[in-house]
C-alpha cells in the first residue's frame, strides 16, 4: 500500500477506534496498519488484544500467527495457526501459514501437507464472502 493511502487508512481507524475502541475489528485493523508501517511489536499487541475480544477470530489468529513468525517466535506461532486451523478447518489462508511456519521449522512433510490442504481448500473458496451477495438479484 502506497504512503498516502497509509495515511487515509490510518484516519478512516483512528475514527472507528474513537467511535468503537474496544471492537477487535478495529483493534485488528489498527494492528494491521501498524504491520504494514513496519511496527511489528505494536502489531503483534493489537492482534492480542483483538483475540481477547474475539477469541474465535480466524483472521486474527492467521496474521497472529504470521507476526508471531516473523518474529522469531515459531513454535508460539505454530500453536496460534494449529489453533486456527481447529476452529475453522476450511480457511485455506490459516492453512498456508501453518505450512510456512512447519517449513521454517524444518518439518517439511508436516508442511507439504498443510500446502496441499491450503490449495484443495482455496480451489473451492469463494472469491467474495457469500454475505456481501445482495439477496434479491
């Protein structure tokens, strides 16, 4: 993402967050800007704050995961995308993390199972949320 648009996303979350501080869909966006700012302690925080919140949260506990990762942190990282995996075993995204950070760990049969998993799955993943279909067409 380009600086400026950096910039314009940082003023539509810090908005959200003044008007819903404490919803996990703003603490993940908050924490997604900070990533992308290159923040990565700060990310990782906000993704924690936004699993305490919304402990099911799929999405959260993928770029947890990924965080996690990144910094250094594998075998905590692992355990955040298996937990993923287990609570919604057909997102493909979850599933790909997961692989990356077996392969990182030198499991590499462990992975190729979990990349395999990821493709089957995104082969038959909408490419849209069915939620954003309008009912009546």
């Amino acid at each position: 993402m380009e600086q400026r648009h950096l910039k314009e996303a940082g003023f539509c979350i810090q908005e959200a967050a003044g008007l819903f501080p404490t919803s996990h869909s703003v603490l993940y966006m908050r924490g997604r800007l900070a990533e992308m700012k290159g923040s990565l302690e700060e990310a990782k925080q906000l993704y924690k704050e936004a699993l305490t919140v919304n402990p099911d949260g799929v999405r959260i506990m993928h770029s947890l995961g990924l965080m996690l990762s990144r910094l250094g942190h594998k075998s905590l990282a692992q355990k955040v995308l298996r937990d993923a995996v287990e609570r919604q075993s057909t997102c493909h995204e979850a599933w790909q993390g997961l692989g990356e950070v077996l392969q990182a760990q030198g499991h590499s049969e462990a992975a190729v199972d979990c990349f395999l998993t990821a493709l089957e799955l995104e082969a038959s993943s909408p490419v849209l949320p069915f939620s954003i279909i309008p009912r009546e067409l």
